[in-house]
C-alpha cells in the first residue's frame, strides 16, 4: 500500500505540473480554450498510466488491479477536492467520461508495468 500511496502523489504532482504547462500554453498561446478539457483528460489519464506503471513494475503481479485501484483512489480524491471547491458539484458526462478513463488509464499502465 505504500507504494500505491507514493505513486499517487507522484501521479498527482505530475498532473498539476502538466496543468501548470497546459495554463501557460493557453495563455501566452494561440491555443484554443475548447481543448481545455480533452487535455485535461489526456493528462489526468497519462499521469495514472504511468503511477500504475510503476507500481506494478515493482510489485510484478496483479498489474489491472494495482491500477485500477491507483486510478480510483486518484479520482475519488480528485472529486471530494473538486466538491470542495466548487460548492454546487455535479457529475456530468465530462466528469464520468474522466472517471472511467482514469480508471482505464491505471488499470492499462498496471498491466503494461506487470509485463515489462
């Protein structure tokens, strides 16, 4: 479970330092703000896969599971913060689309990490 726990807060820093490129990129860019929320995804996704990727890595069996459950627990998180925020929170079609790719995401990086 440590590990899981370590690879979270390092698939979550990835994320907000991939954020952080993705805001400066729409703001000193001509890079158009309908694409906000696919990158978003993309991000969310690609920081997951690759968490699970070295959690399984490490562990070497039970890769969709590690990962799955390192992409569950992230954006679990990601929504208790989100309802915190954003004190009128809903799930929409955005917002579920994101939680299974997520999950997808871990659950792919956990079954790649368990076959290299």
């Amino acid at each position: 479970m440590k590990k899981i726990i370590k690879e979270l807060i390092i698939s979550v820093l990835l994320s907000l330092i991939l954020m952080l490129i993705l805001s400066i990129l729409v703001s000193e860019t001509t890079l158009s703000e309908k694409f906000i929320n696919p990158l978003t995804i993309a991000i969310v996704t690609f920081s997951l896969m690759l968490g699970a990727f070295r959690v399984s890595k490490e562990k070497k069996e039970k890769g969709i599971i590690y990962g799955s459950l390192l992409g569950l627990i992230y954006m679990v998180i990601l929504y208790i913060i989100s309802s915190l925020i954003n004190l009128n929170f809903s799930f929409t079609l955005n917002s579920i689309i994101m939680i299974i790719l997520g999950i997808l995401g871990g659950a792919i990086g956990g079954i790649l990490g368990v076959n290299f």
